[in-house]
C-alpha cells in the first residue's frame, strides 16, 4: 500500500511566507492551497503556501480533468504520520499515511472527476497543536487540470469533544492511528446522512478543565482556533453543533466543573448565535448531573441537554474499551443524533 506523510514542522516556515518545497514552487498547472476549486470541510488554517489541519475528520473536495492529479505536502519534520483516505469519484476509500511529498492520484477516463481527501486520523500523543507540528496534514499544492466547484448550500454542523469524537480505538482497542478513523465517528456519520457540511474537532484527553494530549488546550482555550495562533472559520452560520465533553474531567469536583462548563456553552452560543446546541451526557455518565444543570440555567431555547443514558453498551460490543465506541457503538450514536437534527420537511424532499 503506498503511504505518504506530511511535515510539520517544515509547515510552520511555510505558514510563516517563507519558500514552500521545491517539488510545489513551479509549474503552470499547480494549484495552490488557498484556491477555490479545493473546498475544504473542518477546521484547517490557509494561505498561497499551506493548508493545514490536526483534526481527525477534516476533509477537502476537488474537481478535475484528466486521468490523474498530484496532492503534495510538506513532509520535512512529522515524527508520526497522519493518515487520510483518498476517493475518487465516490469510489472506495484509499488508505495512505502521510509520509511522502507528493501523492498521485490516479482516476479512469479523461474526467471530469471529483476526489476527496478525508483524515482518517492525527495521532493524539504527539505535539499537534504549537508549531512545529509532530503530526497533521500540510497540503501545499494540487497539481493538475483543476476544474471549479459546483455551489452548494448546506446545513453547517459542528462537533467538539474528545478521543470519542476524534474516533480514537472506533477500529480495535490500542490507541494508535491504525485503530482510530474519525470519518467512522458519529460526527461523519450524521453530515453525511443528512448532507451536511461539517465541522469535526475532537482532541484526546481534552475537557473543559483538562488539557488535551500533545499541547492541545482545554476546551474553551482551544475553541475558535485551528492551532495555536490560527483563528478557526467561525461557527456563525452553523445550524447545529454538538458538544460531547466532561469525561476527561472527572478529577475535578461538581461546582468547578460547572463554572467551566457554563463559560464554554456561553462562548459557543455567542459565536453561534443561532445554532442549535446539543450538550450530550457523556456515555460514561461522567459530570451527567451537572451538565443537565448548566443547560437547565442557561434557559437559553435553543440549548438542549441530551440524555445518553442506554445509548451504548458494552456487553452487545458498542466499546473499545471503558469508554470509547466502537464502529458499532459510533453508528448506534450517529443514528440517535440524526433522528434528533434530521429536518422533517427536508426528509421527504
């Protein structure tokens, strides 16, 4: 299988203006980062230079002419590849890491074509949040007959949470990128149901109170940013956006947490003022009492505590482990939520 990687740390010379690799600096056909026949879904930081995300989950689109097309990347300093799946045409998903500058994208017939890049995973134990990176994805270029976008209007969701919304051991029970895909977490699973842009942000061992794995803030820190010192798209327009957080702080007693918890719905509902959110009880039960408080004094119509309770179980295999869902356990709750978001009238368009 052909695997390709993507550097870090060369990323943050890149983000800074300073010359990209040679292999993406010439040619008529090339395509840079910040053009808009790519449409990117996610949260990935832009310029001419470099797109860039650490998000599991986080996609981009494109259209072509021709039989094949180069994606090329940064790949000077990542010490743990990221993986992506490639699809061409809505064919079967490719599985690549991310440890090689350039990779070929082959399709049959002279197109025109549509491809997605969609990250299977960027591995949560290393430093992914402060250049220079020790994982993610820096896409520096497409080289290729790049045809526009068709215009799509979409809802907008967005999921922030943890390892369970990053889909960290969704595949098998040890906690490494092979055994993590965040496009078969529920957040995936409910956009594409519903067709629905999306947004997917979820970092290991991250809370509202608790820091995340490699240098990630908590919650509130980290939210409205990419990365350190890169300000995310706004959430102004989603329709939705779902919250699975509290598991990772149950060393922190119930008063502090809801201090926190409520700082965090506040600063999601300002920057979203018309979303609806879904503040989801933790699978595990962790904080459950509180966060239903905290929705309860917000008295905010267009926030909703939602009950998890039965939603998975371990017994029927919907785990890996004590706490995270398996393929199984992430279409249990992806069929929950899109029951809850799913627009009736649209339904039956």
């Amino acid at each position: 299988m052909r695997r390709l990687l993507v550097s870090a740390a060369a990323a943050v010379g890149l983000l800074a203006g300073a010359t990209p690799p040679a292999v993406a600096s010439a040619g008529p056909d090339l395509v840079h980062p910040d053009d808009r026949r790519i449409a990117y879904e996610g949260h990935w930081s832009r310029t001419a230079e470099a797109a860039a995300t650490v998000n599991s989950g986080s996609r981009l689109r494109f259209r072509f002419a021709g039989d094949a097309v180069h994606a090329l990347f940064d790949v000077s300093s990542v010490i743990v590849p990221a993986q992506i799946y490639v699809s061409v045409d809505g064919g079967p998903k490719q599985l690549y890491a991310v440890d090689r500058g350039d990779l070929l994208i082959t399709a049959s017939g002279r197109g025109p074509h549509t491809a997605e890049l969609s990250v299977k995973d960027v591995f949560s134990r290393v430093n992914r949040w402060t250049p220079p990176w020790e994982t993610g994805v820096v896409l520096t270029g497409l080289r290729g007959r790049l045809l526009n976008q068709r215009p799509l209007k979409v809802k907008e969701l967005a999921f922030y949470g943890d390892s369970i919304t990053q889909g960290v051991l969704a595949l098998c029970e040890v906690n490494t990128s092979d055994c993590a895909d965040g496009t078969a977490a529920y957040p995936t699973l409910v956009a594409d149901a519903l067709h629905a842009s999306l947004t997917q942000v979820g970092f290991g061992r991250q809370g509202v109170i608790q820091t995340g794995n490699g240098g990630v803030p908590a919650a509130g820190d980290a939210y409205g940013w990419n990365h350190a010192d890169s300000p995310a798209r706004p959430d102004r327009n989603a329709a939705v956006i779902v919250v699975n957080q509290g598991t990772n702080d149950t060393a922190y007693g119930s008063a502090e947490f809801r201090t926190a918890y409520r700082a965090y719905l506040e600063r999601l509902r300002a920057a979203a003022p018309h979303a609806r959110i879904l503040a989801l009880r933790p699978f595990d039960g962790s904080h459950a009492a509180d966060i239903s408080a905290v929705v309860g004094e917000l008295a905010d119509p267009r926030a909703e505590f939602v009950d998890t309770t039965g939603w998975l179980s371990a017994v029927d295999g919907d785990l890996h482990g004590a706490v995270h869902p398996s393929v199984q356990g992430h279409r249990k709750v992806a069929d929950r939520l899109i029951a809850l978001i799913a627009d009736p009238a649209e339904e039956h368009q």
